[in-house]
C-alpha cells in the first residue's frame, strides 16, 4: 500500500456502478460516508483503505476506503 502523504493515500472522483457501489479508482467507497456528506463528482483525498470484507463487491473491489475528505489539492492520481 502507498505511503499516506499529506494530501492522503489516493485522489480521484467519486463515481458509482451499476451495482450502486460508490467508488473511486479501484477503491471502493463507504456506502454511508458518501452518503452522508458528499456526492457523485467530488473530488476526494483517500486517508485510509482497509480489505473489502462484502462477499458481493470483493471481486470488483477489493479493497475499501473507510476514511476520505474533499481534496483541497491535485495529487495527480
């Protein structure tokens, strides 16, 4: 796993399947995080990222990012 660096482990736009997973990149996103505060099209920096433990999203993500906030800069990810 990268280094978390001030700007956080990962950057990217929050999208969502057609599954209705919110994700962004290869990770897959906390259904109720997203929900609560942000929305498809955001810009998010990814502070932590944990295995994906759901038996019906592991295949397409297998790993889940369980803390991540609105990006304040372009980490070029």
């Amino acid at each position: 796993m990268p280094r978390e660096t001030r700007e956080g482990l990962y950057q990217g736009i929050i999208e969502q399947d057609q599954n209705g997973n919110y994700f962004c990149g290869p990770l897959l996103l906390d259904y109720q995080l997203v929900r609560s505060g942000f929305k498809i099209g955001d810009r998010i920096s990814v502070k932590k990222v944990v295995g994906n433990t759901s038996a019906k999203s592991m295949n397409d993500y297998p790993q889940k990012a369980v803390k991540f906030s609105l990006a304040v800069a372009d980490h070029n990810n």
